[in-house]
C-alpha cells in the first residue's frame, strides 16, 4: 500500500551528469594509487611479517607433537621457543662470522682464482676445442671482477651496504620477535579469524583452513629439515674434497634448497662451479655425488620427511616457485607449494561440490 503520495525518483550515478561521474571516478584511482604506494612502501615490512608467520606455523606442528607427549601448552610453547632462540643465537654466534669472512675472501681472490683457471690445462683443452671462445668468456669475466664500478653498481656503494646490513639486522630482530608472538598467540588467532565467519559456514571453513594450516606448517618443518641435511652434507662433502670457501657455499645451500625442485640443482651447479677453483677432478666429484644425493633426497628423503603434507603436481610446484620468487624472491618461492596447495584444496572442498550441485 501507498499513502498516496508521490516518491522522488532516485538518480543513479549514470544520470548524475558527465561532470559527478568523472569525479567520483577521478577519486576512485586516486584511491586506488594511494593504496597501492602505501602497499609498496610497506612491502618489506609485510613480507618480514608473512615470513614470521610461516615460521610460526612451520614450528606449531612441534608444539601440538610435545602436548601429545604429555607437556602443558605453555611448556610445549616455551621449549620450541627457547630451542628457536639457541639456533637463531648460534647462527648469529658461530656461523655467520665464518660465513662473512670466506665471502670476502671470495671476493678478494675471485680474480686470480679466474686467471689460474686461464692457465690450467683442461681449460687450455678446452678452448682449443672450441676456438677460443672460452678464453673470450673467462676475460669478459675477469675484466668484469676487476672493474670497480661493477662492485659499486652490484652493492649500492659502501654507504648502501651499510645500510642494508643494519635492515638485515632489524629485519632478522623484527621476525624473530614477531615468531615468537605469533607461535604463542597463533591458536588465539585462528579463533579470531573462525568467529569473522557467518554461524552457518564456520564449520566448514574451520575444516579447510586447519588442513591448511597443518598442511603448510608440515611442508615448512620438512622442508626446513631437508634444507639443513643438504647444506650440511654439502659442508662434509667440500670439505673433504678439499674445496674453498665450504662454508659459504654451505650457508648459501641452506637458503637455496628451500626452494622445491630447483634450489638443489642451484645449489648444486654454484658448488661445482666454485670447485674448479680448487682443480676439475674436485669439481667432477662433487658433481656426480651431489647428483647421486640430489636423487636419494626427491625419491627418498623427501617423501619420508614430508609424507602426504603437500599434494601437488611436480609442474605447478615448478611454475609456482618460478612465479613466487619472481614476486617475492626466496621467501615466494619458498611459500609457492603450500599456496598452491591450499588454492587446489579449496577448489577441491568448495568449488567442486558446488558445481556438482549447480
């Protein structure tokens, strides 16, 4: 019913004049490039963020397993703790000193380690085979090494490393602090998240998101675990090959090899690489037998270690840690897997069963 009087009519957006219309859209991408220059200038600060919370959900899967043993939550919580400090301090303590002082001895005697490889006989071989081409290589890359400005170029200047060492330091405090929250308080925030879901879904996204959860905290810890054993084993392997600079390339590996699939095969070609600095036959040994190791780890370290956590195709898992790291380098291609993951299970838990009854 109407109490017969007449309504106004109501006027759309598209009848407010050309003049309204431009405006209100003038206003909307100024908006949108406002928001998107506060997401670039915040872009390392999430990404420090994101990676904490990675951590802590790699490192919640050991709480949950010491509460089965029989520990209170705040203890299980505590011992994960204090066992993540010990390995941060004993990094920060032990490794990262021997780490620096081989990398700047690396790139102290880069160039007459290229130049005795000049003068070594399979190179010589080689660049007869070849026709010089080699030699033309090895001195684009020698006059490179022995250019100032390429260094100047490559670090920013000494005043632009200073400054990103002093952001390595904050950033590497910053997620360690912000671990260490997030581990303690993660169970409070999935709770937050579940109650920002309507009543009558909240059961079914309780059950996706812990299977996400746990599936991504499985892939990190098994893959953390498989990063540590290869660095290590690649520590003994140049160490008693003889090679240089062991332990650099070790600490590079255990970064490397978060990556699936393609950080070993990285990792393992800079290893090569390096080893012709110390002669061909050290370089061949490490080759065949990190090759040996990388087989052993894909078929069986890996699937004992990581069990069923991640269930993907080989090539996504590929095209995923491409597209990640080119976003977000190391920590994108890390996450990739358990991204692409998590976007197939929701497929598979709700797009699927809604097109089946659509």
């Amino acid at each position: 019913m109407t109490d017969g009087t007449a309504r106004p009519p109501r006027r759309g957006l598209l009848r407010s004049g050309p003049f309204v219309i431009g405006f209100v859209g003038t206003l909307g991408v100024l908006l949108a490039l406002v928001v998107g220059a506060a997401v670039a200038q915040l872009a390392y600060t999430i990404t420090l963020v994101f990676l904490a919370i990675f951590i802590s959900l790699g490192l919640y899967p050991v709480v949950l397993r010491l509460q089965r043993r029989g520990l209170s939550k705040g203890a299980a919580i505590g011992v994960v703790l204090a066992a993540f400090l010990v390995v941060i301090a004993t990094m920060l303590i032990l490794i990262v000193p021997i780490v620096i002082d081989q990398a700047v001895e690396l790139a102290r005697t880069l160039p007459a380690n290229l130049t005795d490889i000049e003068n070594q006989g399979w190179f010589l071989d080689l660049d007869a085979q070849f026709n010089g081409y080699p030699a033309v290589v090895l001195a684009w890359v020698l006059s490179s090494t022995n250019d100032p400005n390429l260094w100047l170029t490559l670090g920013g200047g000494a005043l632009r490393i200073g400054a990103d060492i002093i952001n390595g330091g904050f950033g590497v405090l910053l997620v360690v602090v912000l671990t260490l929250y997030f581990v303690g308080s993660l169970q409070a925030m999935k709770n937050g998240l579940y109650d920002l879901v309507p009543a009558s879904k909240r059961a079914t996204f309780e059950e996706i998101a812990e299977e996400i959860f746990d599936s991504i905290g499985g892939y990190l810890g098994g893959q953390l675990i498989i990063a540590s054993m290869n660095a290590t084993f690649s520590f003994i392997l140049l160490s008693i090959v003889g090679v240089r600079y062991a332990g650099i390339l070790a600490f590079i590996a255990l970064f490397i090899t978060l990556i699936p699939v393609v950080g070993s095969v990285i990792s393992t070609t800079l290893m090569v690489a390096v080893s012709l600095f110390t002669s061909p036959t050290a370089a061949i040994i490490v080759a065949i037998v990190m090759i040996v190791y990388m087989q052993i780890e894909a078929y069986a370290i890996t699937p004992r270690i990581i069990g069923k956590a991640i269930s993907i195709p080989a090539a996504l898992v590929l095209i995923g840690a491409i597209v990640g790291g080119t976003l977000l380098g190391l920590l994108g291609a890390l996450v990739a897997s358990p991204v692409v993951a998590s976007i197939l299970l929701i497929i598979k838990k709700v797009v699927v069963p809604r097109q089946k009854l659509a």
